[in-house]
C-alpha cells in the first residue's frame, strides 16, 4: 500500500482573486527591486555580514578596528567596507590617516538586528 502526501505547498485548485491581485501587482511595479536585492546580496556574505553586525556594536569603527574584528587583512577588509558604502549600507568618514565606518541609517541598523534576531529564534 502506497500513501499519497499531500502538497501543502500549492492550492488544490487555480483561482485569484482579481482586485487583490490588481492592487498589489500595481504595488509591486512602483518599487524598483534591483537596489534592494543589491543590498540583500551584499549582506548574504558572511563577512559583509559579520561586519555590518559589528558595525552595529559601536558607533564608529576604523577599517584596523574592524579587520581584527573579523580576522582578515585590513586591504580585505577596505575593500568589502568600500563594497558596503558604494551601497549606502556602511557610511565613511576620513580623519586624518584614520577612516572611520558606521552604517549609514537607522534603516539599516534595524535590517541587520531583525535578521540575526530572527536567524536565532528556534
């Protein structure tokens, strides 16, 4: 005797309700998604990631600071930093010899703090 599972992952039959469907396909053609799934890209490497989450930690961080942090080189390190600003996920300030880092917004800030958050609930 064989046992058939269902699927639960589709509709048992094809049907849509027109006006939700119509209003939110008009929703979803206003926004542009590339820029966002640039940002969800850049933040899928571990180590962007890693220092985003650090860069949450402290206000500012220079790019030593934080290549001890993530155990890598600091010419390695620049360049993911350098890939974080061009997305406007990590903002840059230069002092003197010292280049300092924070993310950009507080949009940002809570992006990062939901997604580990929620990679940690069980």
């Amino acid at each position: 005797m064989t046992s058939v599972k269902e699927n639960q992952d589709t509709c048992d039959v094809v049907c849509f309700e027109e006006e939700k469907v119509q209003r939110v396909t008009g929703l979803v053609q206003k926004v542009d998604f590339v820029p966002v799934a640039d940002v969800f890209k850049a933040l899928s490497d571990v180590t962007r990631l890693k220092i985003a989450y650090a860069l949450l930690q402290e206000e500012e961080l220079c790019v030593c600071d934080v290549a001890n942090i993530i155990g890598m080189t600091t010419a390695s390190t620049s360049h993911h930093l350098r890939h974080l600003r061009n997305l406007r996920i990590a903002k840059s300030r230069k002092e003197g010899k010292m280049v300092y880092y924070s993310l950009d917004d507080e949009h940002v800030r809570q992006l990062v703090m939901m997604a580990v958050q929620h990679s940690q609930e069980v």
